[in-house]
C-alpha cells in the first residue's frame, strides 16, 4: 500500500495523494480553497491504534512525544457518529498536507508513511519476513469551500491495507504461541465479517451487520452506497499457495457481485456539512489504474 522508494516503486498512497493534489490544482483556479488532513490507523486484534502518535503535538501525546507503538501509554480509540451521521475516529492523530504546494505536501506525506510503517504491527513468519499482524487503513479528509458558489463539499479517501487471512500450518506459528494465534483468529474473524457485509448487501438485506466487526463498522460509510470503493486482490502465484488464492478469488467474486449504486456528489450552499465529494471517487480509480488494478 505505501510502497518503497520512488516512482515505480510507490504505493497506492503516495500516488493516490499525488492525483489528489493534482486535481486540487485544476479547481483552485476556478476558486475553491482546500484543507487536507491525513490520518493512519491499525486494527490490531480489533483495537484501534493510531499510527501517528510520533507525530502528534505535545498536547495530544500527554505533554510529552510517544515514540512506542502505543499499546498500553495511548488513550483508547473509539468510533464516533457525526451529527450528520457520518463515521469517524474520536481522538486520532491528523496531519495537515498542503494543498497548495505539491511538493512540500508530498514531502508531509512521506513522513506519514514512514512513522506509520514503522509504528505499524509485523512479525516474521515462513512466509513473509514482515508479516501484517493487523489491518491498516490511511485516511485523507478533503475539505473544500468556493465562497464565489457559496458552496462546500466534504469527502474521505479511505485506503485499507487488509492483512491476508492465514493457516497457523503455513505461517509457522506453533498453537503455544497465544500471541500469534490470537493476532490470526482476530484477522481471520475481521475478513469473515467483511465477506458477511458484502454478502448482505449483494442480497439486498434489509440488515447489514456493520458492527460486527471494528473493520466493517468504521469503513460503513464506504460500503452504504454514499461512495464507491474498489477491491485489489493480491495473489501468490505458487502452488503450494493454490488453496489460499482460491478462497481469496471466492471471496473477491462475492465482492464483485455487490452493487453500491452510483454515488452522487452533494453540495451544500450553507455552512453546514455537505456530503462526499468527486475527488476521492476519481483519485481511487486513477491509482488503482496506475498500479495496474482493475476497475
């Protein structure tokens, strides 16, 4: 997701931000001004933990920088409903990218990834010598205002890096390892509840189980027909991986099969809140483009 080094090598972030400053550009010069805050977040175990207390302000790290991964020393993160009902993080580190300048904004993003790698939850196994032991999910809150219109919008560019789900037989983790085994069911558990969201909403049940999971209830608003999200499958092309690719293509056919609708950019000419925007819609598509996704 974040990539390695420059050009070829970047991620999906790195480029998606990139398209986002580009297109900013474009509308700045019919007017509009925009504010861009980026957040990134682990679900380890089904508890949120934000990946960016390094770069917090001394006022949020409690007077002091936190440089631990924040497993006991940072307060608890919830998930919050807005007044206008949109879901969001209580409490998680943002940090300004600038707009204006792609450059500078470019070099801000940089240093949000590397604290985030860095803070992020990796353990070796036998089969990756940097094994996700969590989900991660980097969050880019646009905010735009076009006094001239007299128009606002808002909008949330969500990119979840989802670990793989895993046999303890392959990975190599021993069932006396409770750490690992516990890491491993909580992945697992995470992955079943988002294939039981797309299933609900493919057969239009009137009941969607968001909250069964901390993963399918922050991305809710992604998954209700209010934006458009895009699934990139990774597959390893071994035999002895054969088994895991066919349940990783079941499951991607299951995600094909859902249909969100259209989504519809909302414009507010008051300063109340107005929904999401194009930009996030357009940006996603493009760098899964560029990487060489499928949309």
């Amino acid at each position: 997701m974040q990539g390695k080094g420059k050009e070829d090598f970047r991620g999906i972030i790195p480029r998606a931000v990139e398209l986002v400053l580009q297109r900013l550009k474009v509308l700045q010069n019919s007017n509009w001004e925009f504010t861009i805050n980026a957040s990134f977040l682990e679900i380890y175990n089904e508890e949120l933990r934000d990946l960016l207390t390094i770069l917090a302000p001394p006022s949020k790290a409690g007077g002091k920088r936190r440089l631990s991964m924040g497993k006991k020393s940072a307060p608890k993160l919830a998930i919050k409903k807005s007044e206008n009902g949109r879901t969001y993080v209580e409490g998680l580190t943002e940090i300004l990218i600038d707009s204006h300048n792609t450059t500078k904004g470019l070099k801000q993003l940089d240093k949000v990834i590397t604290a985030a790698a860095r803070a992020r939850s990796v353990a070796f196994n036998k089969l990756n010598s940097e094994s996700s032991r969590s989900h991660s999910i980097f969050m880019l809150d646009l905010h735009g205002i076009n006094h001239d219109l007299d128009e606002e919008v808002q909008g949330v560019l969500n990119l979840c890096d989802l670990a793989g789900s895993e046999r303890l037989s392959r990975s190599g983790y021993g069932a006396n390892d409770s750490q690992r085994v516990k890491e491993t069911q909580a992945i697992n558990k995470s992955l079943s509840s988002l294939g039981d969201v797309f299933t609900s909403l493919s057969n239009g049940s009137p009941h969607v189980p968001y909250r069964n999971s901390k993963l399918t209830y922050l991305l809710q608003d992604c998954l209700n027909g209010n934006g458009k999200s895009l699934m990139l499958m990774n597959l390893c092309p071994t035999v002895e991986s054969a088994h895991e690719s066919a349940c990783s293509l079941r499951f991607a056919r299951r995600v094909n099969q859902v249909e969100l609708g259209k989504a519809v950019k909302q414009v507010n000419t008051s300063s109340s809140y107005c929904g999401g925007s194009e930009v996030e819609v357009e940006v996603l598509e493009a760098a899964a483009l560029e990487v060489g996704g499928d949309t």
